[in-house]
C-alpha cells in the first residue's frame, strides 16, 4: 500500500514536472528577452536616434518657405507609414490623421512627451520583443512653423509630441 502512494504520488509530481516544461516550451515567446540583449537594443535606439535627428536637423536646414510642401514629402517619406521602428508622433494638429497614437505605449509616451519627459519599454508584439522608446519633441525650430503652421514662429518650449522608436530584440 505504502509502495503503491509513493508510486501514485512521483507518477503525480513527473506529470506536473512534464506539464510545467511543456507549458515553458510552448510559452516561450511569453519569457522576456535577458538584459544583454535588451542593452544592445538600447544601444542601437541610441543610434538610431542620432542618425534620425540629423537627417531632421538637415531636412530643416533645407526647408524654405519657398519649398515647404516637398520639406513636407521628403520628411513623410522618411517617416513612412510602412516603417512601424520609426513614427512622429503627435495630437496637436498633426499632418496627418495616422500621425496619432496607435497603441497605448504612444498614447502613454504622447502624454509624457507633451510634458517633456521621454519613455522607454521592453514590449512584445505579435509574438516578438521591441525595445520601444519615445523622444518627446518641442518647437525647436523656426521652420517648424512651417509645415506646421498652427505652431507658433520658433524656437519655442512648447512640447508637441514624440519621436518613436522600436528596435527588435534578438533573443
């Protein structure tokens, strides 16, 4: 009888053992990516950003009053509604409807930007882990006006909305 339980019960914890790694394999997308590889992602949204902020900081450079609709082309080309890494962001008037929040990590770095502060998340979506993180932006510069003509002449301190970003964590 005594031999029998002890029988029962190891045959009880092996299934719940089997069942548990069972359950972690099939769940394995669910696990967060370790810090190593959330530091590289880090790292490469910092050069992200570098690289984006001087290809802006050129596009300013070059925008006219007299060439402000292809500064506007140029600058929807590179933030194109296909590329889901890299989004201008905003509620105050954007260019375009699709310029909006689309999901609550933009809503909440929206919210933040509007008050200055950059956000930062380790997400997973559809299956994959991002590094997500937003830059907030402000009416930095004169031409700004410009395509945005509800803004007033600049530079002024007025925060209005975010530069977005999500890099792919490899696991």
């Amino acid at each position: 009888m005594r031999l029998r339980k002890l029988l029962n019960y190891g045959i009880f914890v092996l299934v719940l053992v089997i069942g548990f790694c069972f359950t972690t394999i099939a769940r394995g997308y669910d696990i967060p990516p370790p810090t190593g590889q959330i530091a590289i992602a880090q790292q490469t949204s910092d050069l992200m950003f570098n690289t984006l902020f001087a290809a802006l900081t050129q596009e300013f450079d070059e925008t006219t009053a007299d060439n402000v609709e292809q500064g506007k082309q140029s600058i929807s080309l590179i933030f194109n509604d296909q590329n889901k890494d890299m989004r201008l962001v905003g509620t105050v008037s954007p260019l375009r409807q699709n310029d909006r929040p689309r999901d609550n990590f933009e809503v909440q770095a929206n919210a933040l930007a509007l008050a200055g502060q950059a956000y930062t998340s380790v997400q997973q979506v559809d299956n994959k882990w991002y590094y997500r993180r937003s830059i907030p932006l402000s009416n930095f510069r004169a031409e700004c006006a410009l395509c945005h003509v509800n803004f007033p002449v600049g530079p002024t301190s007025d925060w209005v909305g975010a530069l977005m970003l999500r890099v792919p964590i490899k696991k």
